[in-house]
C-alpha cells in the first residue's frame, strides 16, 4: 500500500472490432471501439498501458457544415485496462460539439455515465472547453481554458463538483514550455469531481497516485519544459499538489523523460 499500482495484469483481450459505415459528412461505428475526446481528460484509449481501454457500443460523427462537428456515443461496456474480470457493464451516453473559429475550437459535451448493475450511480458532467493558438510577432502561443460541472447521484445522497482547467504554453530558443492549473473540485469534502473514462495516465503526474480523485478534492499547479539535444527527446514537469476543500498539502511530483530514436520502428524511453 506504499506505491502505487502498476496496472498491467497478464492477459490476452480483443481489442476491436466493429463495423463502419462512412460518407462525406456522416460516419458510424458499431461494435468494440476505441473513443477518444478533446485531451482525453474525461474519455480517452489509456494508450500507455499493454491493454488500452476500449468499449462496446455505437458512435456517430456528423459534420453537417465544415466547422462545426457532432459526435454521439452509445457504451454498453467498458472494457478497461485491468483485463476482462475489471470491465463494466454500462449504460453511457457520450454528446460532443465543437465549432472551429479562428481564435480556436470551441467545445460543448455532455457525458451521462451509469453503471449497468441495478442501483443509482449517475455521473453526469456538462462542460465546455476552449483551446488555440495564436501569434504575437514570431511567437506563437496555445492556451487551453475549460470549465465542467458533475451531479452525482446514489442511493444515499447525491453530489456536486466542478472542474477548471487553465493552461498556456509556448517554446523559446527551441524549448516548449508550459504553464498550468486544474481543478477537480468537492463537495463539502466528502466527494471528489471523478473522471472514470479518462486516460488518466496523462494528468496529474506518471507515478499516478490521484488515479481516484481524494473526498477534498485537488488542486494542481504545473509547470513543463520539453525539447532536443544532441538526437535525444526530453521532457520535465513539476507538479504542486493541494486539496481544494481542506487544507491538506499533497505533495509534490517531479517527472523526468529522456526518448532516444533508434530507427523508424524503435524508440527507447527512459521515464
């Protein structure tokens, strides 16, 4: 109980398969899919790990003019990364639009996720994101800003949390960097803002400890530097950890990452 888990289980799953119908503006999967959303914060692959995240159900895509895209998805099941004895039985509802300005994308989604197993278990977020870049001289600039708010309901009581993400990012002299905070808020401290379908591996640090979002919620301020030298690939975050509705320090993660290309179908990473 001092570590964290590392969830690779030995085991042998299909990954996909489905079938797809597609024209010029509509697109529909049915079957065992992979589906990923916007950055993955609240549905994503898992790619990281030896058995991705996939799920069991029907997706549409519809880009009715050039700008603008709809995406719905219907999950029966979701198959998770621990092997097939860890996968749910769901009743999802997965809504996504989002119009292409010049200044960026702008994002509505609506996710309704329940647990198919005959109790109250609805998690419902309603949310909107915005994300871009642009130019100041020869700089360039990307900023992310997102805002959510999660009801959720069980057979005792029902909860209510927000989630705030701000991020700006830019690169100097061949460095990219990065600058950030987010939120995933609590109610009262006795339940923390969750994101069960997300590719969590990529928020909140690589050792994973805030796989499962504490009661009092967290806080979490970054900071990153990425870039190249001498044929290697590297990259530093700093995370600074606080509870949002208590006044608990949760520490603090220092990652470190250096990739090096060996040819075009292998790539060594030192994590």
């Amino acid at each position: 109980t001092d570590y964290s888990v590392i969830a690779d289980p030995e085991t042998t799953e299909l990954d996909q398969f489905l079938l797809q119908y597609k024209q010029k503006s509509l697109a529909v999967k049915v079957g065992r899919q992979l589906i990923t959303m916007d950055n993955h914060r609240f549905v994503g692959h898992v790619g990281w790990r030896q058995d991705r995240q996939t799920f069991d159900g029907v997706t549409f895509a519809f880009q009715p003019i050039e700008d603008l895209t709809l995406d719905y998805g219907y999950i029966t099941k979701r198959n998770r990364i621990f092997a097939e004895a860890k996968d749910i039985d769901s009743n999802d509802h997965l809504l996504n639009a989002a119009y292409q300005t010049t200044l960026g994308k702008i994002t509505a989604y609506g996710y309704l996720l329940e647990v198919d197993n005959d109790t109250d278990n609805g998690l419902d977020t309603f949310g909107i994101r915005f994300n871009g870049g642009t130019s100041i001289g020869e700089q360039k600039i990307s900023y992310q800003l997102e805002y959510a708010q999660q009801d959720a309901d069980n057979a005792v009581m029902s909860y209510a949390a927000d989630y705030l993400l701000a991020e700006l990012s830019s690169s100097f002299s061949g460095i990219g960097m990065k600058v950030g905070y987010e939120l995933l808020g609590s109610d009262g401290g006795n339940y923390g803002f969750s994101t069960p379908l997300a590719t969590l591996h990529k928020f909140n640090g690589w050792a994973d400890l805030f796989l499962n979002t504490p009661q009092d919620g967290i806080e979490s301020t970054f900071i990153g530097a990425k870039g190249d030298a001498a044929g290697y690939q590297w990259q530093i975050d700093y995370y600074d950890f606080q509870a949002e509705d208590s006044s608990r320090d949760l520490g603090s993660e220092l990652d470190l990452e250096v990739a090096k290309d060996i040819n075009q179908n292998i790539t060594v990473i030192l994590r």
